[in-house]
C-alpha cells in the first residue's frame, strides 16, 4: 500500500462517525488495516506498573522488567524484535503528552521505514482514543486491575490526575501506594501556559473519611486554581472547604507554584514533610527545610497568623521532590528506615545515569513495596518535577 493510500484509508476510517462507538480491539484491527499494517495489539500498563496487559484475549500480558516490551515502555523509545510466529513486531511506546499509557505491537513480515512511521501514527492515534474513553469504560480500568480495589481508594483515586504530565518546560510525574488500599494521601499536577501547580497532602486517618478529606482538599484547590487564585488564596480557600464541609478533619499538605519561564518556585507547608531539591546529581541539603505552618482545615482557623509563602530560584535541570512521611518511614531488608538521604541518593543514582522522571518515581516505589513484601505501614506518595526550560 502506497503512503497516499494508507493516508486516504485512514482518513475514510475517521471521517466515519461509526468509529467513534467502535471497541478498542475493533478500532485497531481497522485502523491497522487502513495503514496497509498486518497486525497490531495494545499492552495497557497495569496500576502498579509492573504488567503490560494486552486489550485482547489472545495475547498474554508481559512483565514491564524483563520483556522487550517492557523496555519499550521504560525508555519511551521504539524496540524491535523477531516474532516467534516469524516476521518481526515492532513495540512503540504509548503516550498522552508525557503520560505512559503502555505499548503497542506491530506484527509484521518486515519492516520498513514507511512500516515505522504509520506504526508512530497508529500509536499517537490510539493513545488519544484511549484517553477519551477509559474515562467511562471499566473494560479498560478491568484489565489494568490485578486485585479488588477498598472503597476509599474507588473514591479517591476517581480525583487523581494522569501520573506524569508535561511539556517542553517542565515533567512532573508521581506514584502513590498502596495501589488498592490508599487511605488520605493524594497528589495533584497541572499546566497552564505560564505555571505548573503542584499539591501533595496526607489527611488525618486511614478511612473512607481520610479520603472524603483529600478530596474535599483536591477539589477546593483546583477550584480556587481554575478562578485564577493567587497562592495565598489558594490556601486559604482549601482551610475555609475543611472547616466548613469538615470542621473535625484535618490534612497536611505542600502546595506550590512553578513560574515556567523564570523558574521561580513559590510554596506553602501546611505542616508537611518539606520538599528537597537536587541540583547537579546531589542534594541540596535544607535548601527548601522551613518551619511548618499548622495543617489545612481546623488547625489554621484557629490561629490568627497568616500563612507564610516562601520562593527559591531553580536552576535548569533542577528536580523537586515532594512526598508523604509513608515514604521516608518505610523500612528496607535491613530493617533501617528508607530516611531522607537513602531516598534522596536513589533520586540521584537514577538521574545520573539519564534514567527518565517517571521511570525513577516507578523504581523508587517498587523498591520500597518489595523491601516491605508490599505491606506498607503507611501511604507512601512521591512526586517529583524537573524544570527544564527550552534551550537548556
């Protein structure tokens, strides 16, 4: 099939409203074929990103260590193998922006450079069809799913944004565990064309009343944020939803502010573990350290001092790393708690050796969950965003 037909065929396909109710298997069986592609299967990445779990009942999931697939999704880059059933599959990694959603494979007798490129469009393509959809159809949620989720981690995990999000300026990407049974820890990230806003919180307690806390906390954030508060407001606002909605409930939580193109990095500590930095492979021993305000809710209406906002200036390559007392309490084999320069020196190593954001979040938390046996005695969360302005 020539280019100016594979194009012709694709866009048939799409300019047909029926394929906007097509199943996922369906829509790429059609789109494969409309590229002159002989065959191709999505690989969703499980909750815990440690399975790639293929959209259909022929194929067998693959572990993302230990599988070309797997690496294909590590690295974000194409990888290509022989097929035992003869021919090679060509697995390319599945993105949303900077979000990993997991792998697509590409089945063919040989590849070509035209091959290669209509694999990279077939892949752009579903990814975005994916996160369309995986919105209100549970056959997605179903099989990235290896347990039954508790109830409290149902409703707050329903708040969460995408693990990682980005642009040409900046990543911010987190991980949160344990994956099925979270109590009162949340993240949240996002973009305008000027600013990154990022919030982690812990709330009081282990219960379906934590969470209804976090979200209560996420939803007065990004309320105040979209009418287009200003930081200290944006505090204020998530104290007046707590007291309000739950005057007996309380959360810790950092929330701050990234100006994209200066770098200038506004925060608030509501009585949270403080964020460290690490700048040129080490760490910035207490550049961030400041005393604590009281938590958000009850305990800040109860004082008559304001809240305090501090800024620090990044440097170009800068990573920023905010997280909840889970982490840094979690013990290793050695029975020693992970502390703050053992997870810091793992931050490190791994960036050092050009190890991408999210891959470090996905092998810091995995190392903290096996040394663990994946019992934690807390909620661990980790996020971490790296500015990286253009032309750096």
């Amino acid at each position: 099939m020539s280019t100016s037909e594979a194009s012709d065929a694709l866009l048939d396909f799409l300019a047909d409203p029926a394929h906007l109710t097509l199943d996922l298997a369906t829509a790429v069986a059609r789109c494969a074929k409309a590229l002159g592609l002989q065959h191709a299967v999505v690989y969703l990445v499980d909750l815990q990103q440690r399975h790639l779990v293929p959209q259909t009942d022929v194929a067998s999931a693959l572990p993302v260590d230990g599988s070309l697939a797997g690496w294909a999704y590590r690295t974000q880059a194409l990888r290509v193998e022989e097929s035992a059933a003869g021919g090679v599959t060509a697995w390319f990694p599945l993105l949303d922006g900077a979000e990993r959603l997991g792998v697509l494979a590409v089945n063919q007798t040989a590849l070509t450079s035209a091959t290669l490129t209509r694999g990279r469009a077939l892949a752009s393509l579903l990814a975005m069809m994916i996160t369309s959809k995986r919105a209100y159809e549970d056959s997605y949620v179903r099989r990235t799913r290896t347990e039954r989720m508790q109830l409290p981690s149902e409703m707050l995990r329903a708040f969460l944004p995408p693990r990682t999000i980005g642009n040409a300026q900046v990543v911010s990407t987190a991980v949160l565990e344990p994956a099925y049974e979270i109590g009162g820890d949340a993240f949240d990230h996002s973009l305008t064309e000027t600013t990154l806003h990022v919030t982690v919180l812990d709330a009081m307690g282990h219960d379906l009343a934590s969470g209804l806390t976090s979200a209560v906390s996420l939803a007065a954030c990004r309320n105040a944020r979209r009418s287009g508060a200003d930081l200290p407001e944006l505090v204020q606002s998530v104290d007046e939803a707590l007291g309000r909605w739950l005057p007996d409930k309380f959360c810790t939580a950092v929330i701050a502010q990234l100006d994209l193109a200066t770098g200038m990095l506004r925060w608030s500590n509501c009585g949270h573990p403080a964020p460290i930095l690490i700048r040129d492979h080490r760490l910035i021993v207490d550049a961030m350290e400041r005393d604590a305000d009281p938590p958000m809710g009850m305990p800040s209406l109860l004082t008559s001092q304001p809240r305090r906002m501090h800024e620090i200036s990044l440097e170009p390559g800068d990573r920023v790393l905010m997280y909840t007392d889970g982490v840094i309490e979690a013990r290793t084999r050695e029975a020693k708690l992970m502390g703050l320069e053992r997870f810091a020196d793992y931050v490190i190593r791994a960036t050092a050796g050009g190890e991408l954001a999210p891959e470090s979040m996905r092998h810091l938390i995995h190392s903290i969950l096996d040394a663990q046996e994946n019992r934690l005695r807390d909620d661990a969360t980790l996020l971490m965003f790296e500015w990286r302005p253009q032309g750096e």
